[in-house]
C-alpha cells in the first residue's frame, strides 16, 4: 500500500510514527536532524513549509498526518492540501482551517482538523450529544500536568512550549447566550476538584475553534487545568512583556521577548527521561433534560517509556486515522470532529480505541 507520511517529529509525531510502524509503512518527516535521529523508521530532512520540497516527497502518500507546530500548520495544510492528499491534522494553528475547505473541494480530498484530545475528542463528544441531549451549555476542562509538584511552575511541557505559550496568549473566543465573544486567555480563574489530582485550577484558552461554528449549542467554553499558583506567574510574565512579539535591540543584538521566554521556560518545563505525568479531561453537558459528564484520565506508561499527553492525543489522531485508512471517511473539504462524530459508529469506535489503550474514560449522568 500507499506509504503515510508524519510531518513531523516532535514527541507526539515520533509516538504515532512508531505506533502506526508496527501495522503500516511510515515515512517521516520533519526539518530537524536532531529530532529524526531518534526515529528508527525511514526518514527525510525537509522544509516542511517548502511546497516544492513537500510535493517532491509527498507525490506516493496514500495519508499524510501533520504533527507540526502551530506556527506554520496552517501553511503546511494549504500545501498538502494542494497537492490533493488526504490529511489528518493535530498541529493546532490559529488560523480558520474552513478558509481551506474551497482548496480541498477542489482537489478531491480530505482534511480532518484538530484531530488530537482537545480540540479533539473533546470535539467528538460535543458532536455526538449534541441532537441527543439537546444541548444548552458545553465546559470542556483539560491540563497535561506532571505527578510530581515542582516549584516554581510545577508544571512540565508534554509537547511544543512555543503552543505552551500561544494558550497562554492568544485571545479567547467562547459562546455566551448564542454570541460568541472574546476574553483575555488566563481569564475566568477558578479552583475546581479532582478525583485523581485534588485541588486544581482553570482559566480560559482558546480551544473551542471550529465549535464555535459547527454546533448550535448557546453556552460554551474551554479551559486549561494547572496546579493552583501557576497561572498567577504567567499573568505576571504576560503583563510585563515578556510574551511581545516584537523585536527588541539589546546588546546590538535583534530579539522577541516572546522568542527569549520560550528558550527559558523550555528548559525549565522540559521532561525528564523516565519523568511522569498524566492528562485530565472533563466535559459537563447541560441538556434540556439531563446533565452528563464526561472524564478522561492516563499516565505516564512506565513499560513503553509513552507520555500521556502522547497517548492521549496520539491515539485519538490514529483512532480517525484509521477510519480514514478503513474507508469509513468519505466527506470532501475540511472536516472537524465533532462532524464525525454525527456518526455514532465513528464517536464510538474512537471511545473504543482509547479504552483499548488503557486510556480511562467514565461517562456518568449528573443530578
């Protein structure tokens, strides 16, 4: 068969790789030599930002799977897309992907977005109770955190902290009474209690993205779960600079406060070999007639030497993935998950997928 590409070689795009390595043949791709080298599986230095680079590469793949950072994840969309592969996306970018859906239409192709945990699954449950339960208020809240608390940010980084930072900044946009409207990310701070963490807080992000658009529920928002005290820091950092974009001259050298912060906090929130941590996910749907409330909780795999947040959204991206490869996605254009999900067979075999995985999942209706 067609070969399936990873773009991409970060922490997420080596687990899908070797994951997907044992049953399909995978090339894959990524800019770094560093980043490659830890791959045992056939690979490629490219520009991935490279049209030319990419068609070259590209021309045999019978799936491609963009695992790039979300700086330049909507580029690498348009140009796949372009070239009329089929695409499954976790990179997450800030731009609209239905500004794409023409492109796709056009080439014949397929593009599933956001196809991670959250935006993700999440989105996936959203579109799955959407009709049944007649939805009126959606809370998605969701953290990658560390086991072990340590100070000062007693948090560590399961994936890009350049993403890390764009939650961190970029305005958020959640639905209120029917209306979408804007806050600053960070907002809307609150503890709220855990089965499996305790005492943890949430403030807004920017993760509804095309839900916003998809579902005609009136209420709702996405939030960002850390160990209380972490927010407080990053409000501090935001509201003195240290996140601008714009270029500095210090030392006759040229330099973002943005770009400086990120060298810094990737050291300090880089994970050990060997260290753990784990995801947490909770999404509280509020019906005409019934509340439900669905939780997700994985660790570390201590055996396979896997993050959660790996797992977690490493999975549910091969999950569509392989419905995709199975021949179960026929739609054309840009497809988020929650339209997926419209198929109760799709929302079920990716819940299936996960469970198999060990990844925990409970599903309880509220009082």
């Amino acid at each position: 068969m067609d070969p399936i590409y990873i773009l991409g070689a970060g922490r997420i795009g080596k687990f899908m790789a070797t994951e997907l390595g044992e049953s399909y043949p995978v090339r894959v791709v990524d800019s770094s030599p560093e980043q490659l080298e830890r791959i045992s599986l056939p690979s490629y230095q490219i520009d991935v930002t490279d049209p030319l680079s990419l068609q070259s590469y590209l021309r045999s793949a019978g799936l491609v799977i963009s695992a790039v950072p979300g700086a330049i994840g909507f580029k690498v969309l348009e140009n796949i897309l372009q070239l009329g592969k089929p695409v499954i996306d976790i990179s997450f970018f800030p731009e609209d992907p239905f500004k794409l859906q023409d492109l796709a239409v056009n080439n014949d192709t397929t593009a599933v977005v956001d196809s991670g945990i959250a935006p993700g699954f999440s989105n996936m449950v959203a579109g799955f109770y959407e009709e049944k339960m007649s939805l009126q208020s959606l809370s998605c809240l969701v953290g990658g955190l560390p086991i072990k608390r340590t100070l000062p940010w007693q948090y560590k980084a399961p994936f890009s902290p350049d993403d890390v930072l764009e939650e961190y900044t970029r305005p958020v946009r959640i639905k209120e009474h029917g209306s979408i409207i804007k806050k600053e990310a960070l907002s809307d701070y609150h503890l709220i209690e855990t089965p499996e963490l305790g005492t943890l807080e949430a403030f807004n992000t920017d993760g509804l993205r095309t839900l916003l658009h998809t579902l005609d529920i009136p209420n709702m928002r996405e939030q960002t779960l850390r160990y209380p005290g972490h927010c407080e820091k990053l409000e501090l950092l935001r509201d003195s600079g240290f996140f601008e974009k714009e270029k500095l001259e210090i030392g006759g050298q040229s330099i973002s406060p943005r770009e400086f912060s990120s060298k810094i906090l990737s050291r300090a929130w880089q994970l050990e070999k060997g260290e753990e941590e784990c995801t947490y996910m909770r999404i509280d749907l509020e019906g005409t007639t019934v509340n439900r409330r669905f939780e997700v909780f994985d660790r570390y795999d201590r055996e396979k030497e896997q993050t959660s947040m790996a797992r977690c959204t490493g999975h549910t991206c091969l999950a569509i993935a392989q419905l995709y490869l199975d021949g179960k996605i026929n739609e054309k254009g840009i497809v988020a998950p929650e339209m997926l999900a419209k198929h109760s067979e799709h929302f079920k075999y990716v819940v299936d997928y996960l469970k198999k995985k060990q990844i925990k999942i409970t599903n309880q209706t509220l009082d």
